[in-house]
C-alpha cells in the first residue's frame, strides 16, 4: 500500500506546517458526502492514532487511518494552480466516478 504526493503538494504542505509552527504531517482522509458517497479530508496532524498508517512522501509524513487507507491505496496527492484558483488535487485510481461538481466520488 501507498500513497503518494508531488513535489509541488509537498512543498505547500511543508510551508503550512512552518505557518502553524506544529504539526507531524498530513492527514488525508474520508467522509460520506455529496452525491456521489464519498468526498476526501485533508486535516494536519499532532498526534498519532493507534490505526494510523504513516507515509513519507517527498519528505512529508502523510498519515492515513486504516478505515480510510483501503479506498485511498494508490493516491498521488497533488498541488495545482488554476488561474486564480489553487487547491490540492487528489488522483485516485480506486475512484470509478465523480460527481458533476466533483465534491465527491464513488468506489
């Protein structure tokens, strides 16, 4: 199992986490939402969950949670600018479909 981050997702996540002056890595997550099932989490992290898996990833930790980890096997999390828009783009093999306002995906 993995997960995996561009350089440019890395980058981003290292200078939130020199701005908040804590933190371990990076939690990506999921929730039930939207109208396709799914829709991701992305939160940071102090500690450590017993059922936490952690990834390193161009040097950031990313910690994912067991329950989690089965639908985001795979994952290259990725960081884009898009005009005046910029965001982090997540690239699931596992996802068969989004929605059409691509807040959520199904499995």
């Amino acid at each position: 199992m993995a997960i995996s981050m561009t350089d440019a997702a890395a980058e981003r996540v290292r200078q939130f986490l020199a701005n908040r002056g804590r933190g371990i890595g990076l939690r990506l997550g999921l929730k039930t939402s939207g109208c396709s099932g799914l829709a991701y989490v992305i939160e940071f992290v102090d500690d450590l969950n017993p059922d936490d898996e952690v990834f390193e990833a161009n040097g950031v930790n990313v910690i994912v949670d067991a329950k989690s980890l089965i639908h985001l096997d795979g994952v290259e999390l990725d960081f884009v600018k898009e005009g005046l828009n910029e965001g982090f783009k997540f690239n699931n093999p596992n996802a068969q479909g989004e929605c059409g306002c691509g807040e959520s995906f199904t499995v």
